[in-house]
C-alpha cells in the first residue's frame, strides 16, 4: 500500500495565470517492524490540470459526443485526468512526470515538488445551476503490474476580465533606484503576476464615480437612488442610498436583493426561449414611511463567481429592487415645538398599495 498526500502551500485559489505550486509525497506506510513489512515498488507518477465541465441535461443541449470507453485497463499506462467523472473535459495541461522507477522501503517517504501555469484560457471556477466549471489536479501513479490509481485536489480558480492595463506601463524604467535598497529593488522588478493583477483590481475597484438614478412608477417620482461605483470585488459591500424626501409617491417599504443571472447561450438552450436562471446572494429589507432618506449595504460573498461569458453560458449580477408605494397621500405625524407629553402615533389600518420591481440594474 502506498499513501499519497498533496499540500498546496498557498492555498486552493488561483487566478488564471497564477504559478501553482504543489508538494506531493509518496509513503510507504508500513513499519521496518513489521513482519509482514516489504518495499514497495511504483513505476511512475505524473500529475496534470485539468477543467471538468458538466450541464444539466434538462436545461442545456449539447451536440452529442461519441462514445467513449471509460475503464482504465490494467495494463494501460497513460494517464487520463478525467477518466471516471461526469460530463467533459474541455480544458487540461501537459502531464508532467514526477518520476520513474520508485522504490519505498517500509517507513520512507518522497516529496516531489509540481508547478504549473494555470492556464488563462480557461473558464472561471463555477457551480450554477445549469453549468458547472470545477478545476483538479490530479496525480497519478501506477504499481509494477497493477492498475492507474488517480489522487484528484480540486481548487478554485479567479479569472480576471476586463482588467485594463496599467496606466503607467513604464513606471519600473523611469522610477528612480536606491542603490541602498537593491535587493527591495529588485523584488518589487520581479513582482509576480498575482501581485500585479490584485494591484490593478485594487485600483478598478477603488474608483468611487457616484450614480443617481429617479425612481417612479406610473404614479409619479417615488424616490432618488444614488450608489457609488458599479464595479465591485468580492468580500466587497454593495452601499447605496434611497432620498424619498424627493418623491411625491409615499414609499412604505422597499427591499434591494443580490442576484447573479445565469444565461445559456441560445444556440444550446434546451427549450426556446428558455428562462434566464437567477440565485439569491443576499437581501436588505426596510421600512421607510416617513422617512426623509434610507441607506443599505449588501456584502458580496467571497465564493461566489464573479461575471463571466463562455460559448456556453453567460454569467451578470444585479440589484433587484422591491418598492410597496402607497395610492394615496399619507400625512406625517405632527409634533408641536412645544408640547411636553409624548405623543403616540397610530399608523393606518387600511392603505391602498402598489408594488413594483426593478431588476436592470447591473454591476461587475
């Protein structure tokens, strides 16, 4: 028997592009103690990345695939990563040897280190509910004799679209160097990729532009919306504002929801005009009759996928808004300056009401 553990030191998140590095170890468990203890002998191991991608048969049409022979056979000794799993693999790396010929003795491990590109090519990591895109690594090994045996670590992976490109591509030319900080100097030369993609999403994010936006209904003017940016990261919270001391329709409750939008393309859409597919990230509800101004906050969570689009399926996020107006004018209560006992208002039994929806707000 042989175990096989794989540690990723920087943890199971990616972005597209990104080095992944990887220690995988090879042991043979039993003890130099043992009677029944012998070394054991593997004839090779090599590790790949591989995109599974899988569809719900009843909401995506897929052109058919041919069929294909899913038993790895004893003697086979190529490695096919996604041999065994549900649906397709539409995205995989170059195998890459680990080694060859090994033999454990009872007690003994031996770590081998793996890194990779991932590739940029590739999908974003997503679980939706008509398509899926899951990331693996997987490592396989073979005994003299016997049967492939795969080992899978899946992982996420962070595709950054639309990033532009650094406003100053030349800085690091025409910066000034220290000559007493060269090794600082050279480091900050040699950034990896990572640092300067989380540098230009950092500064994609950051730019604040406010958006006003007049909401009304066929009554008249309800309310003023302002948000600040359009453009957000996850972990990231969604802030905006409601000033309903400029509507002429009173506003008794409102509610604004998360919503990621999941469209297939048409071309693979199971039925014609097939329905866009929408999940819930979060909701803020509130009740705001006689109330000047209103604010809420919505955190994005940090596993979700941010917007995408591949030939298969569309993914857009967006605010959808839920206002319940009133029909007609509702006097506020009236306090005079000087009254000494504390007055009690006593809200309308009955009020005539109207409710609308707005979802086309969009954000990335």
């Amino acid at each position: 028997m042989i175990e096989v553990v794989a540690s990723m030191a920087r943890g199971p998140v990616f972005l597209a592009g990104e080095l992944m590095e990887c220690l995988i170890m090879f042991t043979n468990p039993m003890s130099h103690l043992s009677t029944s203890a012998s070394s054991e002998m593997l004839a090779w191991a090599s590790a790949q990345i591989h995109c599974q991608f899988h569809a719900s048969e009843s909401r995506v049409a897929l052109p058919a695939q041919g069929s294909k022979q899913d038993v790895q056979a004893e003697s086979d000794t190529v490695l096919i990563p996604s041999r065994g799993e549900r649906g397709q693999c539409v995205l995989d790396t170059p195998p890459k040897i680990l080694f060859c010929d090994l033999r454990l003795d009872p007690g003994e491990s031996k770590t081998y280190s793996y890194s990779e590109v991932v590739p940029v090519d590739g999908p974003p990591s997503f679980r939706g509910q008509a398509v899926k895109y899951v990331y693996k690594l997987t490592i396989g090994c073979q005994r003299v004799n016997s049967p492939i045996k795969l080992l899978r670590v899946p992982f996420r992976v962070l595709v950054l679209q639309g990033m532009p490109e650094p406003p100053f591509p030349q800085d690091e030319e025409v910066s000034p160097i220290n000559p007493f900080l060269e090794e600082e100097e050279a480091s900050r030369r040699d950034a990896r990729p990572l640092e300067r993609a989380l540098d230009m999403l950092m500064v994609t994010t950051s730019r604040r532009c406010p958006h006003m936006f007049n909401i009304t209904n066929m009554r008249g003017k309800v309310a003023k919306f302002c948000i600040f940016k359009t453009v957000y990261r996850l972990g990231e919270d969604i802030i905006g504002t409601f000033n309903f001391s400029e509507g002429d329709i009173p506003c008794l409750q409102y509610s604004v929801s998360l919503q990621s939008e999941e469209e297939i393309q048409q071309q693979y859409q199971r039925r014609s005009g097939q329905a866009v597919s929408v999940t819930g990230h979060g909701r803020h509800m509130e009740s705001c009759l006689h109330t000047a101004s209103s604010h809420f906050s919505l955190p994005i969570p940090l596993n979700v996928t941010p917007g995408f689009s591949t030939d298969i399926v569309t993914l857009r996020w967006r605010l959808h808004f839920e206002f319940v107006t009133a029909r007609e004018p509702m006097e506020p209560p009236t306090v005079l300056q000087n009254q000494s006992e504390v007055t009690v208002w006593t809200g309308a039994e009955h009020v005539d009401v109207d409710t609308f929806s707005i979802d086309t707000f969009r954000i990335s």
